[in-house]
C-alpha cells in the first residue's frame, strides 16, 4: 500500500465511512417501517374486504337500505385500498431496500473497523475511499435494478488490498 502523505488521510476516510454509515442505518429504518406498515396494511385490509363482502350478504345487512349501500360501497373500497397498498409496495420495493441497506451498511462497518486498526503509514486513502464509493455505487445500482429492471448488473465492491 501506498504511504499516507497527509496525516489526517485516516481521519477523512473514517469521517466519509461514518457518515455513510450512519445514512445507510437510517435509511434501512425507514424502507422496515414502511415494509412493515405496507404488510400489516395488507393483512388488515384482505381480512376487512372478505369481512365485509361476507357480511354483505348476512339478512339484517340486507334488510337496511343505508347498511346494502354502505356495504356494497366500502367492499370494492377496501379492495381498491389493498391493490393500490400492495401496487405501491411493490414499486418501492421497501423489503428488498431494507435488506440491501443493512447488508451495505454492515460490509461498510467491516472496511471502517479494519482501517481503525490498520497503522495510518500503511493506508492508501485513495484506494479505501475508492472502497467506500464502490460499496455506495454497488447498492445504488442495485436499487435502481429493482426499480426499473435492466442495466448492468451491480459488481461486487472491490475488497481491501485488492
């Protein structure tokens, strides 16, 4: 490895791993949650439209004018809810980001952990920020795959030494 011609090299790679890191976490919080709330509304919502179109049909249903109309409206309303939570569930891939983030943000704890302990004279900056930018392209890439599919196919981040 190349010698370290600033002395505060380590201390820019280590601040970049670190605010990386930290967005990375976060981000993977947020994509849980709203996998989460996408799920739970799913399950809420598919018990709600089999309850209501079953009870649709029960006699003191269809003895009430206002409880017919109001069933045979909040049926197809609450369909209409789960394809578009599911629809958008789908398009945000929420579960698949949540997963990738927190395997980013782990490889990218790894890197950080092994230059804390590496000697600053046996650092190359250039190559470790190289490192972090490749784990941030590489998870980006992927991202973006999900999304809208095609395009290459992300590479693996290039390793320490490497």
């Amino acid at each position: 490895m190349t010698a370290m011609s600033n002395p505060d090299s380590k201390k820019i790679v280590l601040d970049r791993y670190e605010e990386r890191i930290a967005y990375y976490w976060k981000a993977s919080q947020y994509n849980k949650k709203a996998y989460k709330l996408t799920r739970y509304l799913m399950i809420l919502l598919g018990a709600l439209v089999t309850m209501v179109s079953s009870l649709s049909s029960a006699d003191f249903v269809k003895a009430s004018h206002a409880l017919a109309v109001s069933f045979a409206v909040l049926t197809p309303l609450l369909a209409a809810g789960m394809a578009i939570t599911g629809g958008v569930s789908q398009s945000f891939q929420w579960g698949a980001a949540w997963s990738d983030m927190v395997i980013t943000a782990s490889r990218m704890e790894k890197e950080r952990d092994r230059i804390v302990v590496t000697p600053p004279e046996q650092i190359d900056a250039v190559h470790e920020l190289g490192v972090l930018d490749d784990f941030t392209i590489s998870e980006t890439q992927g991202f973006f795959q999900r999304l809208f599919g095609g395009g290459p196919t992300p590479s693996e981040p290039r390793q320490a030494g490497a």
